[in-house]
C-alpha cells in the first residue's frame, strides 16, 4: 500500500523518504520512487535518530517495533 502511494506523489512536489530496519524483500521496489536508507537492526539508535532529526510530515509503519520508534518523532 505505502509503495502505491508513493508511486501516485509528484517527486518535483514531494522529498519522498523511505527508512527500513533490515533489508527485506521490497525495500527495492521503492528506489525508483522515493529515496531508501537502510538501517541494520544492530544501528536501532541511528534510526531513531534519524526520524527524530527528519521533520517529516508522515511516518507509516507496519509493525510493533517500527510503530513504538515512529512515536519518537
């Protein structure tokens, strides 16, 4: 879901950011669209701080541990 969103956003209109803890099977399919950091479950911290420090305007998660990281911004 999150990739069809992304696909429908204007890049000249939209900074369209991707972070993964791990690299899994899709993680791919989103570099063409959007640009994609990968952070090592072993960086957890980095993550963190990265989403503290990104300003974003939205941030999806699909699962326990990313929802309770995500809170942090």
């Amino acid at each position: 879901m999150c990739l069809s969103l992304i696909k429908g956003l204007d890049k000249k209109t939209f900074d369209i950011n991707v972070a993964a803890l791990g690299s899994g099977e899709l993680i791919h399919q989103f570099e063409d669209f959007a640009s994609v950091k990968i952070f090592p479950r072993s960086k957890i911290l980095n993550f963190i701080k990265q989403i503290k420090m990104g300003n974003y305007d939205i941030i999806h998660s699909h699962t326990i541990i990313a929802d309770l990281f995500s809170f942090t911004a």
